[in-house]
C-alpha cells in the first residue's frame, strides 16, 4: 500500500494527511496513545521547500519552537538542557537527564566519528551526478531507549542544476512530527543547495507510518 500526494507548500500537505487521517476515526493503540488514524508508506512531493511552514488555523505551530530545533541541530548538541530551553517534552526523553538519543544534528556532524555533512557535501562537489549522498540518522542499534530516532536517512540528488531532497522515515506523527521535521529537512536543504551553489528542486518525504493520536484531532494546542 502507497498513497502519494504532490502539493506546492509544505501547509498544503499537511492540511491534506491532516483530513484524511482525521476521518479514519480508528481505536488502534500503540505505545504513545490511541491512534485515530494511519497511513502507511505514505509519500509527500513538496514542489517548492521554501514554502516550509505550516500555517493551519487548526495547528497552531509554535515557530519560536522550529526555529528554536532547527538552530539546536544546526549547533551540533545532544545536550538536553539546550532543547529544553524550548520544550520540557523533551525531559521525558531523555535517556540520562542530559543528554537527548534522536538529536539530529549530533548524528548528522559528529556522532559517527566524522561530519556526515561536509562528506556528502564532497561527494556531489566531486559528483554532482552521485547516488551515495545520503546522511544516515538512525543506526542499528539493540540497545532500549526512550527516543529511538524516527528519521532514518537524508538523501540528496543534484540534477538539472537543482538540488532535491529525500527523507526517509520509520514513524511520523502528523501531528507533532511531521510541521517539525519537514520544517527542518527542508531547511537544511537549502542549506546544502546555497553551499553547493546549486538551485532548489522539490523535496520528497517518505514515512513508513503516518499517523495521528486521538488526542490530536481538532486539537489548537501549540508545540
């Protein structure tokens, strides 16, 4: 099962998955709650990343929060008192007290014992035609964590003069995921395509399962 949709803004997509997972109006659960609705391998097709916020009347996104993300990664932490700053969700998250398992900016510039981004940068200066720029995030890992990364790989395409992005995600949650994460990858794919000195293709978002919790529907609360 696949189910694919194309938009030109990034709130065009989410208003749709949005609706549709909303009218599914299931009783599954799962680990973090009731889930009312799934959609599995589901495909978003984003024609213009610049246009990354989402900005629905019914969720009400806190920006002081996406920015706030955004520059964490961006700094390279895992330190949970950085994030913090912005949410205290993330103390529930956090494995140690002090540190956060998912930071994304971690992984991408210094987890693995050497800078994920400069690499693949190097790889389309010296290939632009290349298949191997992919940033991984999630790695094989057995050991139990409360914040097992949901994203698991980054994968960049230059082609006709243009940058185009792919994420590739386990699990998103529509509802306090999917405005966060898409805001965040498809800024640091402009990012990439302003270092590259590239133009901005499309950005791609692949999620295994998209889901929405009961709790969510036709909720205004921010974060």
């Amino acid at each position: 099962m696949v189910s694919i949709a194309q938009f030109k803004s990034v709130n065009e997509a989410w208003e749709y998955w949005y609706n549709q997972l909303a009218l599914q109006r299931g009783d599954a659960t799962s680990r973090d709650g009731a889930v009312t609705g799934e959609i599995i391998n589901a495909i978003t097709v984003i024609d213009d990343p610049k246009n990354n916020l989402v900005t629905s009347p019914i969720r009400k996104l806190s920006y002081k929060y996406a920015i706030g993300e955004l520059l964490w990664y961006l700094s390279g932490s895992n330190k949970l008192n950085a994030i913090a700053n912005y949410s205290k969700a993330w103390n529930k998250l956090s494995d140690d007290g002090e540190t956060v398992n998912s930071a994304y900016g971690y992984r991408i510039f210094e987890k693995f014992g050497f800078n994920q981004w400069e690499h693949v940068k190097g790889l389309l200066k010296a290939d632009p035609n290349s298949r191997q720029a992919v940033i991984h995030i999630k790695e094989p890992n057995p050991e139990k964590t409360k914040d097992l990364p949901c994203t698991v790989a980054l994968q960049y395409f230059i082609r006709d003069g243009k940058l185009y992005a792919t994420t590739y995600m386990r699990s998103n949650d529509i509802w306090l995921g999917f405005p966060y994460d898409v805001f965040t990858f498809t800024c640091l794919q402009i990012k990439m395509a302003f270092e590259l000195g590239v133009g901005i293709g499309s950005y791609t978002h692949i999620a295994g399962s998209l889901h929405l919790y009961s709790r969510n529907v036709q909720s205004t609360s921010e974060v």
